[in-house]
C-alpha cells in the first residue's frame, strides 16, 4: 500500500482531479434533486439549505387542494393534525430514534426551551445548568428563561464551559441538573463526542440536551445508542427543509411519562377535541406539541424529507470528510501568503461538515466572495464559515470556491469600499 | 319610515331576497378574490379561512425565486429577517394598533405565553391571574404555565370567570395582575365591549390581555382607543393566512420598555448578530420574537394581508350583521319544529360573525350539512358552529346553508350510521 504525504499530494490537485472525484461520487446524483442557480457554489447550506426540485410542487399542491380545496376537511382528510408526529416519525432515522420519538414544533429556540424545561425538571433537587460559553447565542437566551423559569425566586445557576475551560469535567457535580450542548459548534465546527459526552454528564447524574441544528443530515446521529436524554434540532440547514422550517424536539422513551412541558398548548393535550379545562398532558413526544402547527412550512420539509429518505447517512459523513479535508489542504496550500487560520478542528472525528476561516477583514472578503458567487458568511468577529452539504456540493465547488478565495485575497478586491461591513443581517 | 316585525319580514324572504341583497352587496367584488370549491358553501372561515386567489403565485415565487435563487441572501435581500415587524406593521390597522406595536410568533399559544407572562411580571405584588371558563381551552392551558412560570413554587392563583357567574366584578380586586379574555368566544360568538372591560379592569389595576382570534377581521377592533395593554391573535382565521399561519402579538407602547419576554429567543435581541452571550431585549415589541420565523407560512400571510389592505372593516361589520341577523331569522323561522336553540346572542352588540346553534346530535347534523357541501363545524358536547367570513360568503350562502340544514334535519339524514361520531380531530 502506497503512504502519500498529504502536503505533496494537494500539490498534484487540479480541478481535473475534483472533477474525477465528482464522477465516481455515489451520492453525485443527488444534485439533479436540488435547484440551484447557474453559477453559484453554494457553501452555506449549513445555515439555509438549497431547494430541492420537488418542493414547489408539494407546497402548491397543498395550498391549492389541501387548503384551497379541501379547507377544514383537511385537518382529517390530509392527516394535518398528526404533521408533526408523523413528519417526526420521519426524522426519526436520521438521529438515530425511533417511531414516536420525534415531534416538530415551533421554531428552535422555542423548542429548547420546551425539553430544556422539562429536562431541568426531572431533576428538582439540583441548581445548575450547564452550557457552552460558545454555543450559538440564543441557546443561552433560552436558558435564562429556563432558569428562572425552573428556579423561581431563586434563578438556577449557569456554568459556562469553553474549550479553554472551564471544562465540563471542571462544572460537572451533584447540583447540576442539566448541560445543553452543541452537536457541532455553529461556528468552528467542532463535533462533540456525543455517546462519550452523554455517558459523563449521566455519570454525573445530570441529564443532557443536544443541540443537533448543525449536525442533523451532516454527520450520523445516534441519540438512542448513545443513551441520551432530550434533543432539538433545525430543519432548515442540512435538511433543506425552507427558511425558517420547524425545529424537531426529541425525547428518550424513558422520559416520556415523567416530562412536563412547559408550553402547554391544545395540541400537546391528551384530549384536544374534548376541550377539558384542564391542561393533560398527551402520551408520549406528543407533549411537546404546542399550538396549531404551521402547515406550509411543515409541507416544505415533508418535501425534502422524500429526497432525504433515499440518502445513506454514512455515504453522506464520508463525502462530507472529503470535501472538508480537501478544502482545508487547498486553504493551507494556496493561501499560506496570506494571515488566514483554520480555525475547524483538522482532526475528522472533531469536525461537523463545515470550515471556519479566521481573517480580520473575514467581512468582506465574505462579500466579494458572494460577487462571484461562492456564498458562504460571516460570523462576528471574525470567522467566514464555509458548510458543505455533501448532497449538492461537488469537490469541483471546493475547487472554484478555494481558487475564488485566492483570487479575492490576491487581488485585494475585498479592499473596495462597497465590501465594507454595514448593518447586514446574516 | 315604516317599522317591519323581523317575524313577519323574514316569511317574505325567499332567495331572491338574497341575491338581491347580494347584488347591491359593496363587499360581494371580494368574492373572486378568493378560490373556493364549486359547490360549497363555506361557514367555516372562523376555524381556517379561504384561500386568496393571489397566494399560491405569491408563496411560489417565494419558494422558487427568494428561496431558491436567493438562498441565505433573501435574508437581507428579500427583508426576511423583517418580516415579523413588517408584516406585523400590515396587521396594525386592523386591530387599531401603530406602527411598531404588532410583531408575528409562533403559535398562538406560544405567543400568549409569551404576552400574559410579561404582562404578569409587570404586577409583580399580584398574586392572581383572571380568565374565562368558557374560554379556548388553550388559553387556559397557557395560563397554567404562566401561573407556574411568574408565580415559582407558589403559582399564581387563578379566578374563572363565566356568563352565569362569578363574573368580572365578583373576582376583581386589588389581588389580580392580569385578566386573560377573548374578545369574541370561540363557540357561541360573544363578543365583550373591549373599551368598556378593559376599563374595568384598569380601575382594579390590572392588566388586560385580549385574544382576538375570533374577531381579528371579523369585526373592527380598536385597541388603542380602548386603551387595551397586550393582545394576541391568529391569523388563520378571518385573516385567510393559511393553515397554521403565524399568530401575531401586539403590546401598546407604554409597555415596551418594561415588557420582558419570557421566550427569549435570538430573534427578540437587541443585538442579534453581534451575537453576545447575555440576553438583551431588543427595543419595542420586537423583544417578543423568538426564534427564526416560518418564512413560507408567513409569505402565505403576507398574500392574504394584499387582500385586506383594501377592506373597510366598518362594511365588514355591518355585512357580517346582516348575514348573521339572517341567518338567526331563518333558523327561527324554519326549524322551529326541531330542538335547535340559538346559542349566539341575538343583540347585535353583543355578536361577532359567528352563530352557534344547539342540538344534541349537533356532531352527525354538521357531518351531514358538511356531505352536502355546508360546511361548518361542531364543538363538544353538542354545538355546530357556523362563521360567516363577510369577504366571501354571501346572502344566497346563507339561505343554502339553511335550506341545508332543515333538508338534513326533515329527512333525518343524519341518523345514519355514517354520520355516527368518529375519532375525527376537527
């Protein structure tokens, strides 16, 4: 067997090697499935992810017929009511749970803050939950709520961890009750180990919530065999389910019985149709469940669940390390001139499906990157963060977006006044 | 002027009279602005409302081309990050609020959360939270969690109040920090004088908090002038939004700067994409967004919201009057000889546009209305509900529906086997 030093073989690399590895790519074929416009090398699929080719048919076909014909009847005829379980159910095998499992819900942050609530609950004696300082911000806006919402008078404690610690062995003791983690860090990419993890924070006695939003439809998930306790995640990135399409709850079966929500609306009730005046909280996930679910949006995802159906995860994790491992090898063989770090670990088993570059003027260099149509973007202060969603980008993207990269970085066109930084939202 | 006895007046009504009455009718142009099945006579636009005709081209080219082409740019080039505000700006005049008051959620449910739960942290000495018995079942479930979210380990107490008593005055007093009501009762179409109320409850010292689910389009409101203190509602109903469309909150200005959500999600930052670790609540009722919003639900809003842009509520109000008072007339005058009690109050003041009508066997007779193209809906034990949407139901509607309901009722249709009540959720 032939050893190769990485540092050489990127120097063989040309697009004409990334187009052969397109070629004998089995999930290649999956990019017929998605629209994506002429002349775009689309990087950012782990914040929206693309449209696929069948979405416009599915959402007009439920608003013409099952709204527009159908109306109320709907609610039975087209198995409304039961959307989010039944898309859930669906969801289900790409996290590694089972039927009846998985519920949608309102968006992410409201969803954390549903199982988050719970999960603190079932542990009353303790005070402390327990959060990455780096988790993506609103995941730590919900556990003030949470916070005060668990402890009353006296708000639970927060301990933030940071990989330059503290670190969770440092905070993890009897009083903590819950530790909310990212997956994949939304910025670095970073990917826990999430049977490992969850085996030390029961260790501790404490229960766990995963994050799952840049994880899910990127890396294999397993919530069931790692053990672990409650789960949100997002739809709208790997999944390709629309802009702002429902966020998932998950909870372990073992939870089911015991978990209080902390939203309780009509839906999660036992008997909804009854109209009791007293809140019962239904059987199982379905708990969760809140108020009427927004159907249109919920339609757009059922439509890229029937492409995600026919993916296997495992095919998608190996593409996604080839395309993350080629993209930083050219990033450190063509643009070593300039002050420009990796910032995603380079180990595979520590990284998600995206690359996060550090570059003080990260900014606009992001821009005239997205003028020539490489879309990536820009997380303050500093981070330009690349995703590869391995079911529409090829290694020739990887290719055009490093060769684009270099040429903004050479040519200093991100010098140019109209790249400066304004009061964009994303 | 000659005075008509209403019982002998409507033995002159035949449908004629009705088409008549539409012809002259200022709001029936509004008619083809919606699309509705041949053959039916749609009464249920208080539950789900119709489908504009310009949504489907509407929600498409937000799927295909701000979605599609657009990708993640839409979030600044297509104003998606603002379109809470913004679409919450459309809903203002029809609920008497400015500009910068109204702000799209998630469900209704969640956003009465997140409404009365500010609302009672604003009276932190108040131990007591007022509602209806009667009222939509998850408004009491919300406040169950409201009770234990503000109250801790003592929750809040709670007071129902109900038509045969105790009433407002009865449970008012120096105890209650917020009284939860519905302007217009889901099931027998009450409608309170939300100027008269919300002072009543002022001068106990509490705050109000409307749901205006049932009136939001159904009849004008006028929040400011009444003085009101927060509101939610729903705009699937008479505002056509689609299923499941986002519900929207309103807070008057003199609360915006004390209000704390108690979702405290991203989207409600004052700083969001700067990303701090500390929750920081944005600047007026934008605080009270939560997370990324359902895009393609609320592009289906949107649609609906170009219809409404060209309504004059006052001729809302006073169709939905006439076809109301028509249909009651019609009812008493033709089904005299069945047990079918009008529910609804007859004094106009005190009606929305909905008319519920009493019968045992209320389930099968709407199963069988609904077999003939009338569709309403029932609501345990033994109401049948009808709305009357005054945009696209029309004089001649009524007289069918009531045509309808004696043909079911004179051949007893609706004893057969089929029509027997089922496990059906709507």
């Amino acid at each position: 067997m032939q050893s190769t030093d990485p540092a050489t073989a990127v120097q063989t690399i040309d697009r004409a090697t990334c187009t052969s590895l397109d070629a004998v790519d089995p999930l290649a074929p999956f990019r017929d499935r998605f629209s994506l416009p002429e002349g775009v090398v689309y990087l950012d699929g782990n914040s929206l992810g693309a449209l696929p080719r069948g979405t416009r048919a599915h959402v007009d076909r439920v608003v013409a017929e099952e709204w527009g014909v159908g109306l109320i009847r709907s609610w039975n005829d087209a198995g409304w009511f039961a959307k989010p379980q039944s898309v859930g159910d669906r969801i289900a095998p790409l996290i590694g749970a089972g039927p009846g499992e998985v519920v949608l819900g309102d968006s992410t942050s409201a969803s954390l803050f549903q199982v988050a609530t719970a999960a603190a609950r079932l542990r009353p004696g303790r005070r402390v939950v327990v959060a990455e300082r780096g988790s993506f911000p609103t995941d730590l806006y919900v556990l003030e709520s949470v916070q005060e919402t668990v402890g009353g008078p006296a708000p639970l404690e927060r301990r933030l961890v940071h990989e330059d610690g503290p670190t969770l062995e440092d905070v993890l003791d009897e009083d903590v009750a819950v530790v909310v983690l990212s997956h994949v860090d939304y910025r670095t990419g970073r990917m826990h180990d999430l049977a490992e993890v969850t085996r030390r924070v029961h260790d501790a006695g404490a229960l766990v919530v995963w994050d799952l939003c840049h994880s899910v439809g990127a890396v294999p998930v397993d919530l069931t065999s790692a053990d672990a306790d409650f789960a949100v995640g997002c739809t709208y990135k790997y999944l390709n389910g629309g802009p702002g399409a429902p966020s998932f709850m998950w909870a372990a079966a073992r939870h089911h019985d015991a978990a209080r929500p902390a939203l309780t609306g009509w839906h999660g009730h036992a008997r909804p149709f009854e109209f009791p005046v007293g809140f019962e909280p239904a059987p199982g996930v379905a708990r969760f469940r809140v108020g009427t679910p927004q159907l249109l949006s919920l339609a757009a995802l059922e439509a890229s669940l029937d492409v995600w159906a026919d993916v296997d995860l495992d095919l998608v994790r190996e593409k996604s390390l080839r395309l993350t491992e080629l993209f930083i090898s050219l990033v450190d063989h063509r643009l070593g001139r300039w002050p420009v770090e990796v910032v995603t670990p380079r180990r595979s088993s520590l990284r998600g499906s995206q690359v996060a570059l550090r570059h003080e003027s990260g900014y606009a260099i992001v821009q005239a990157l997205i003028e020539r149509g490489v879309i990536g973007d820009f997380r303050a202060p500093d981070l330009m963060r690349f995703g590869f969603a391995p079911l529409y980008v090829s290694h020739a993207d990887v290719w055009d977006a490093v060769d684009a990269l270099e040429d903004v970085l050479a040519s200093e066109v991100w010098r140019e006044p109209r790249f400066a930084r304004r009061g964009d939202v994303t």
